[in-house]
C-alpha cells in the first residue's frame, strides 16, 4: 500500500487515504506493464511526475511512489 498523496482521488468524497499503487495501475495503466509512464498518469501526479520518478527512467513504480516526497498543500483560510 502506498502512503503517497500523490494521484487520482475516487468518486468517495468521504475518502482520506490516497489511492493505493494497484488503484492507480488500474485506472492509468494503460499499455498494462505494471508501471506508470508520464503520458498515463493524471491529476497531481502527473504535475510531479519528475519529483516521484526517482530513478528518471520516464515511468514511476511502486517503490518510487511509496518513497515519494508528500506533495504541499494549501493552506484552508
């Protein structure tokens, strides 16, 4: 499981945990090859596809998003 808040939220608007790897392989993997290239990734996972993809090989892993940084967020006035 992921603990990344990287990627696509769900249509649960009750939902807090961010989408697990395999959730994200199964809607953006689109050539199916286990991996997520910046072209198949969406959302703000797409805008910080160069801070997630550790290695820069042009495709995120599962490690990769299990490591990456959490993404700022905005402040709630």
């Amino acid at each position: 499981m992921s603990n990344s808040s990287f990627g696509q939220s769900d249509n649960r608007p009750d939902r807090k945990e961010p989408p697990t790897f395999k959730e994200l392989l199964e809607e953006m993997d689109a050539n199916e090859d286990g991996k997520l290239s910046e072209k198949e990734v969406k959302g703000p996972l797409k805008k910080d596809f160069a801070k997630v993809d550790a290695n820069e090989d042009g495709v995120i892993t599962e490690e990769e998003l299990k490591n990456a940084p959490k993404p700022e967020r905005k402040e709630r006035k």
